[in-house]
C-alpha cells in the first residue's frame, strides 16, 4: 500500500470546510422551516406553499432563516432532504408562475422543479 504525503493546502482545506459545517450547525440549531412534498418522486417538482384559504401562509408566514425540504420516496426508509436559505427560495419562487394546490385546491403556491433547488443560483 503506497503512502502519500499529506495535502499542503489542507490548513486552507480544513478552515474552509470548518466554515461551512459550522454554518451548516447554526442552520439546524436555529428554527428551521420543514416540509414533506410526497409526490415530488412521480412529478420531479416541490409544490411551495404561500396562501392557504385566501390568508398569507407557509413560506410567507415562516419567521425560520432556513427551509428543508424532504424529497419523499417510498423506496426508502431514510429520506434526503434540501435545506435552503429561506431568503434565497424567496427569490427563486418568483420564477415559477403560482398554481393551486394543497388540500382540496385551497392553497396557493409555486410549483419549482427539484432540480432547481440544487442548481440556483442567487
């Protein structure tokens, strides 16, 4: 088995990667906004809610810095989840025009591909 030598950036590699799960930990210490989208297997988009029965809700009522958002599958026990600044899902929403859905179509909110959530950028 052949050694290699250790990395010489890895000071610089180390305090980035710090820097990151340490914001990565304040997200999920912090109240985090959490929702399930159960049908984003078949149709590959996430349904973000805004209004429900004519008033302001979900993420237009959320007071959380971040929002996760599980990617639900049957084939799995574990599921994955995207976690998003809130600010950031705010600006790309706004891309995609508002549907109905919810509960008998009495909410209001944006249909984004989940794709997009991974590829965004601000």
């Amino acid at each position: 088995m052949k050694h290699t030598k250790a990395q010489p950036h890895f000071d610089k590699d180390l305090k980035f990667g710090q820097q990151y799960e340490n914001e990565f930990q304040e997200a999920v210490e912090g109240k985090v906004e959490c929702k399930t989208d159960r049908l984003c297997q078949k149709t590959g988009n996430v349904y973000i809610e805004t209004e429900s029965r004519g008033k302001p809700s979900g993420i237009n009522n959320t007071k959380s810095r971040n929002y996760a958002i599980c990617l639900w599958t049957e084939k799995r026990t574990d599921q994955v989840w995207v976690l998003i600044p809130t600010k950031h899902l705010k600006k790309l929403m706004v891309k995609y025009p508002i549907k109905n859905g919810g509960d008998n179509w009495t909410s209001k909110g944006h249909i984004i591909p989940k794709e997009d959530l991974l590829t965004f950028n601000i």
